[in-house]
C-alpha cells in the first residue's frame, strides 16, 4: 500500500557547522537511510517493523 504523504527531509537532519547531524534515530537492523518514526510510546520502522519503546 503506497500513501501519499510529503515529508520534509530537512526535518531529519541538522546543520552544525560544516557538517550535517542527524536528528532522528536510524533503524539497528535496516542500516543508515532508514530513521525510525516517533509515536507517544514507542519508536517504530515503518520498513521492517522494529519496535523500541521509550523510556
């Protein structure tokens, strides 16, 4: 199922510097590339369907 949804990527990464710094976390098991999504209680891989809950 494909949705259409815009997402700003700039929202993913910060400048700092010369340099540019993640923000959001990135799935352990997908590699780089793929952030993890940010719900209330939980933090969720849309790609594989990792799930870490928050402290």
């Amino acid at each position: 199922m494909v949705r259409n949804a815009t997402v700003k990527v700039s929202s993913y990464y910060a400048v700092e510097g010369d340099t540019l710094k993640r923000v959001k976390k990135t799935c352990p098991k997908c590699g780089p590339g793929v952030f993890l999504a940010e719900h209330a209680d939980r933090l969720v891989c849309g790609r594989c369907g990792y799930v870490e809950k928050k402290k």
